[in-house]
C-alpha cells in the first residue's frame, strides 16, 4: 500500500486488514447495511469524507480516493470481523505538496449545509453516554421527510481534536423521519470534538460539521444556567 497521493486526483487506494494470525481478514460482519465503513480526514479536520470500499478479491479492499488539497490526512477502516468485536484501525495518508493547517472552527450548536441548517442540542460529558440531538431544516422549515441512509436517518462520526481519536456513536431508533435524529456518544476526556452528521434528503447525501466542546457534568450544568436554559 502507498500512502502518499497526489492532491485532487483520484486514485484507486487499495488495503487489507491483517488478523492475529498474520492473514487478511475476509470474513466480516455487515454493520450499517456495509462490511466496512472507511473514514478518511485532513489532520486539520477540516475535510472529511464517509466512503464504502468494495472486496477485490482475497481480502483486498479497494475504494477511489481523492485527496483534495495538499496535506496529513488520517484513515479509519471501521469494522467487525464475524464473531468478534467491532474495530476501528487508522493509518496515516499524505497529499504531496506544501499546505497550511487551518485552525479547528469555534465550538457552536449550528451549522449550515447548502440549504440546510443543522442545530445540535445536548452535551458532551466524558466518561458518560451523552444524549445529543441534531435537528434539520430547510430554508426555515423543518425537515420530517429525511431519507433513510445506510439504515438509519443519521449517522455521526465523532473526533478528538488533536489526536483524531475516533468515537463510535449509536443513533436511537427512530421511526420518524425527521426532523431531529437522536445518538448517544461517549467521550473519553474534556477537549474539543469534531462531529460529522451524514444525513440524506433529496436522494444526496449531506455532510453537517461542529465543534463541540466536551467539559464535566457541572461545568456544563453552569454554562446551561448562564445561558438561561
Ligand atoms: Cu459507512
């Protein structure tokens, strides 16, 4: 496997996901109606993408991949070997070229996707299961017709600032299609987070972004009295 691409051209990015005993793992379980789910980040965590590679055979996966811009991006092949537990291994990608880090985006509870607008109620407390729930709209409106996308209306990838650990986020079952999508996150520590909301509405996938700030039960408790909550 190379690591090294070149930025804004995509390439056909091949891996295999090597077991206890040395070989590829080529039996899996299917989780979110995929076997693998491959997350792929800048270092900066300003870009992100949520891909599904295909099994080429042997134990080979094989996804195209582009890399936008110049720069450190991180791997996340998310999985579950049949019969064992669920996975999450990383590894780093690099786009040649000279670039700049952008500073992580300020901690706030809305974010606009092209037309939509994405708010995030609830807060991140660590070592604790955290009820979180997105509402979407649409030019003001809420949105109850949400599509469902690999067997949910929701799904979120949560990651540390810093060291991109990686959080693995449960929706709640819903029958409603909208307009809030609920999950339960667990954080292992205060910091900063970053959240990616893949959501589908008009047959296209959608990508909601935040920063959201994970701090003790009773610093968050204070901070919901300031704002009058
Ligand atoms: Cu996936």
């Amino acid at each position: 496997m190379t690591n090294t691409v070149e930025p804004g051209k995509a390439t056909d990015f091949r891996f295999t996901v090597t077991g206890p005993d040395g070989k590829p793992v080529t039996d899996y379980a299917v989780e979110h109606e995929k076997k693998l789910h491959f997350i792929v980040v800048s270092r900066d965590l300003g870009s992100f993408q949520h891909l599904h590679p295909e099994e080429a055979g042997g134990g080979v996966w094989s996804v195209p991949l582009t890399l936008p811009e110049a720069g450190v991006y991180r791997a996340f092949a998310d999985f579950k070997p049949t019969g064992q537990s669920g996975l999450t291994l990383g590894a780093d990608l690099y786009a040649s070229g000279a670039f700049q880090a952008k500073p992580l985006p300020a901690a706030s509870r809305t974010t606009k996707v092209g037309d939509y607008t994405v708010t995030l109620d609830g807060d991140l407390v660590p070592g604790r299961s955290s009820k979180l729930t997105l509402r979407v709209t649409k030019d003001g409106k809420p949105v109850t017709d949400l599509q469902p996308y690999l067997g949910a209306y929701g799904h979120l990838v949560a990651l540390r600032a810093g060291d991109l650990a990686y959080l693995h986020v449960h929706p709640e079952e819903s029958k409603a299609a909208g307009p809030e999508i609920v999950f339960f996150a667990e954080v292992p520590s205060t910091g900063d987070y970053r959240l990616f909301l893949d959501f589908k509405h008009g047959e296209t996938v959608h990508t909601a972004d935040f920063t959201a700030k994970a701090q003790t039960a009773q610093t968050a408790h204070d901070d919901d009295e300031e704002h009058g909550h």
